[in-house]
C-alpha cells in the first residue's frame, strides 16, 4: 500500500474558529495515512506543551512520529490564519520555532529503510540547518516529490532550482508556475503549455501537476495530457486543500492506478477538505466514493 516520508513543518494554524493542527507535511502524512499509506513524518517540535498536544494528535492518527524531533530551546510553530470571504487563507509565518532546526542524525538515515517516496516544499528551507537535513535526505532517496508551495519572502530562484533538480515528481499552481517560468526566461513563452514543458525538462522532471483552482488540473506523464475538473462542493475553507490533493494523488500513484484515476481521487480529497473546517478533518470512504460515482 506504499510508505512514505513527509519532511518539514508541523504546527497549529491559528484559524478563526480555533486552532488546528497543520504544515503542509504533515497534512500530506495525514491524509495518506486516512487513506491507507503509511506515513512518517520528520519534523522538529518545541518541548511545550502545544508540541506535546501535536505528537498525541499525530500518534492518534498512526502518523509515525520516531523522526520527529524535540527542541528545548525553539518553540513550536504556530500560524495565524485569516479567511476572505470565500474561504481563502492568508498565512502570518512566525520565525524561529522548533522545525527551523531540524537535524538529521545518522542513526535516523539509518532508520529510513523500504521508503516508496520522500514529499518535501520550500518553507522547511528558510533556515540553513533544516535546508541542509533535507538535502541530506534527498541524496538517500529514489522517489522524490515536490510540493512546491511557496511562501514569500522565504523562497528565492536559487533555493527553487535546486530543489527542483532533485524532483521526479512535482506539484505547482499558477502562479508559482509564472514565477518559476519568469526565472526561465518570461516572455519568451507563448502560452502556460510553453511553461510547463520547459520547466518540465529543464529540470528533468518525470511527473508535473499544475493546479488551476476553479479550472481544474493540468498533468504532464510520459509527454502525455492529462486533465480533471473540479468537484463542485460548498466551500468552507481551503486550508490544506491542495495537501489533500497531493496526498490523494501519491497514494493511488503508489497503488499502480492509471494517470486519471491518480487525478480522479486527488480532485475529490481537495474538494472534501475545502467542504470542511482545517487542513485536517477526517475523510471518510463513503464521502469518497459518493464524489467518485456521483
């Protein structure tokens, strides 16, 4: 059923109805553990207790949590959260916490054995020691999927290249596309399929998702297209939306379904997370296969 390793963030998202737990990477371990991957997370909390409260969150899930990490000195992450009106979040990143300072020992290289796939974003790069503890695990690694999830200002062209030339697998929306595609070389590309195919072998990459909100899904395998539209539902935030795509998307890929299918559960975990509060609320399978054979 495939296993995999999520890499970075793991915090509370301050949201007006309270806090949730979140970090994209985490979020991604969360949903694939819902639907039957197995996932580990190698994350860096405070020895406080909101990181007490997010490791019992975590065991509660069946998230392995042996490679997360505790810090005496750094707290744990929090992230204020503020929704307009149509549910779409603007985030205030606070600085120096736990997952700034994420060590990767050689008795935890040693622990990550019978990987099928190691996720990773930027936002866990913004500190030279957690950048260095990620690239460290890159190296060990086969299958690498890159969730590109910017986050200004802690991103920059030379961080995303080379992140980019470790990925064989790699999710982006529109507008990280048009950033990603500006540093290219902009206006030499006529239009975004221009884009996509030269960030697609620039950078040598097997998979490319581009996420394009109320318009669907763009995906480039093997130089074939492939698209999906939206599952309309009523919104009520979209906190961790595209986490829970991502997550629905790897877990099928792992299971050896078809392009289209990988596309078809992605779609409908993005949209069951949006009809509900926080990046983490539970999926049930029935809520599933009611979008599926609508």
């Amino acid at each position: 059923m495939g296993n995999i390793i999520c890499y970075g963030e793991v915090l509370w998202d301050m949201l007006p109805s309270g806090k949730k737990p979140g970090g994209a990477p985490m979020n991604v371990a969360f949903h694939v553990q819902q639907l039957g991957t197995s996932s580990r997370l190698i994350s860096r909390v405070g020895n406080d207790d909101l990181g007490s409260e997010l490791i019992q969150f975590l065991n509660e899930k069946g998230i392995d949590t042996q490679l997360v990490q505790q810090d005496d000195a750094l707290p744990t992450s929090t992230v204020e959260v503020t929704l307009d009106r149509n549910g779409t979040p603007t985030y205030e990143i606070v600085e120096n916490v736990a997952w700034d300072n994420i060590r990767l020992m050689p008795k935890l290289l040693n622990k990550i054995t019978e990987i099928d796939a190691v996720i990773f974003g930027s936002l866990a790069c913004r500190t030279v020691r957690s950048r260095q503890s990620l690239f460290e695990l890159l190296e060990a690694t086969t299958l690498r999927i890159f969730d590109i999830n910017l986050r200004p200002p802690f991103y920059s062209k030379t961080l995303l290249e080379r992140l980019l030339n470790y990925a064989d697998i790699v999710k982006v929306n529109e507008e990280e596309l048009d950033i990603a595609a500006d540093w290219l070389g902009g206006n030499k590309f006529e239009d975004e399929m221009d884009k996509i195919e030269a960030i697609k072998n620039q950078y040598n990459i097997d998979i490319i998702i581009i996420t394009k909100g109320k318009d669907g899904v763009i995906c480039i395998y093997n130089n074939e297209l492939f698209t999906h539209p939206i599952y309309p539902v009523d919104v009520v935030d979209t906190v961790g939306s595209g986490d829970a795509f991502l997550a629905g998307f790897v877990h099928a890929f792992l299971n050896g379904k078809s392009t289209p299918n990988c596309l078809e559960l992605a779609s409908i975990m993005g949209a069951l997370v949006a009809s509900k509060t926080g990046a983490t609320p539970t999926i049930r399978m029935e809520e599933v296969e009611k979008l599926m054979y609508r």
